[in-house]
C-alpha cells in the first residue's frame, strides 16, 4: 500500500493567520482525500482532490476556507484560512490503496491548535 | 445516505478480558467494511477490513465478521492487551454509492487496564 508523509505533524497557530498542511505520497495515485477531526468527534471528509481539476467539497466546506492544490499526482496541500479556535483539530490526508476494494491510506495527520 | 453507527465509549477493560464493539451499518449498496485504530497521538491505522458478507477479516487478534443479514460488523479480541488502548473506529466504502467515499463511526475509545 502507499506511503503518505504528512507535515506538519502539529502546530500552534494564532487566530487570524493560515497554515499549510502537505501531504507527499511514494506513488502516483488518482484521488487524495483530506479530513478533519475535531476533538473527540469522528472523521469528516473535507474534499477530494483530484489532479489537474478543483477540488470537491463536502457539505459545509467552502474552497474559501480550505483551499487545496493538487500540482501532480504524489502530492496535495491543505491550507486552514483565518484560523479560529474552533478549527482545532488534527486534518488527516488520505489515498486509496492497499490491494483491495475500498481500502485507504492515511497520513499520521496534523494536530492543529488555534490560540 | 449510508452511515455507521458504532457503540458509545469509553470502554475499559482489564487486561486479558474480551472485547466487543458494536458496529453496525445503513447502506443501499454493497459496501466493504473496515475497523481502523488510532493509537494515541498517532494517524489512523487500518486494522481489518471485509469485502463482502460472511467475510471475516482478522488482524492481531482481533476480528469481526461482515453480516449481511444483521447489517453488523462487530469487532472483537479474546483478550486485551494494555497495547490495544486506542480509539477504534469503523467504517464502511460504498462504490455505488458515493463514489467509494470512506465514511466512519463515532469512534470508540478502548483502555485496557494492568
């Protein structure tokens, strides 16, 4: 199955500015996926991102707020907008494989704190 | 929509005991079924998975059986170990529908005590 390499892993942000979240994968693949999970709370899917079109956003996610690029088929980046508090959370990126239907991979995610 | 409901936490246990978290599913289509663990400060880990009924997927003692005819797919270990502390959470893929979107539990978190 692939490989994801995720950074941050964490980070301290203040309210107001961005973060970058990157994900870089060791083989091509055709979908990324990134999710959030708020504290205590299960996985909610962001967006999928597709190389070399926009991103699809789940309900209650705007291209505003989560900006995502998707330059080539190994990597994919997360941008957090105006950070409030309540965007803590850790952001986990996802790909599909493992060899068998429906299997994903996940990224070890970024724990983000907004002060 | 397809969705997974799984048994509210936290769950503790002690050393040695059987596990068993209750997963189960709505789905219009045909999914395949996994249980992910996510050890503590750490990204998610597939545990195992089941692609169709009456498959049982296995993994480091644990396993859980897809059950069509209940719409379950409880997860279960003989006996815990401290390690096992985790959250776990299951989860289904459809293709049909939603376009093979993984969609997940709640999560339940599992500590074991010595």
């Amino acid at each position: 199955s692939a490989v994801i390499s995720q950074k941050p892993s964490r980070d301290i942000c203040q309210r107001g500015t961005s973060l970058t979240i990157q994900c870089q994968v060791d083989s091509q693949v055709t979908m990324m996926f990134w999710y959030r999970q708020q504290p205590g709370q299960s996985l909610t899917l962001i967006a999928t991102a597709n190389q070399g079109s926009e991103a699809t956003y789940e309900s209650g996610f705007v291209i505003d707020k989560f900006p995502i690029s998707r330059p080539n088929l190994t990597f994919s980046t997360l941008t957090v907008s105006n950070m409030s508090p309540e965007d803590s959370s850790i952001y986990l990126c996802s790909v599909e494989g493992g060899g068998f239907p429906g299997g994903y991979t996940f990224g070890s995610g970024t724990r983000l704190t907004v002060v | 929509g397809n969705s997974v409901t799984q048994m509210e936490g936290p769950v503790t246990l002690s050393e040695e005991a059987f596990l068993t978290i209750n997963c189960t599913y709505t789905a219009t289509g045909y999914p395949s079924l996994f249980w992910y663990v996510q050890y503590p400060g750490e990204g998610l880990q597939l545990l195992l998975k089941a692609t169709k009924a009456d498959d049982k997927g296995s993994n480091k003692g644990f396993e859980a059986t897809y059950r069509k005819e209940t719409t379950s797919f409880h997860l279960e270990k003989g006996s815990v170990q401290v390690s096992d502390s985790a959250v776990y959470f299951c989860a289904l893929s459809a293709l049909e529908n939603q376009g093979g979107k993984l969609i997940f539990g709640q999560g339940t978190e599992l500590s074991v005590k010595p």
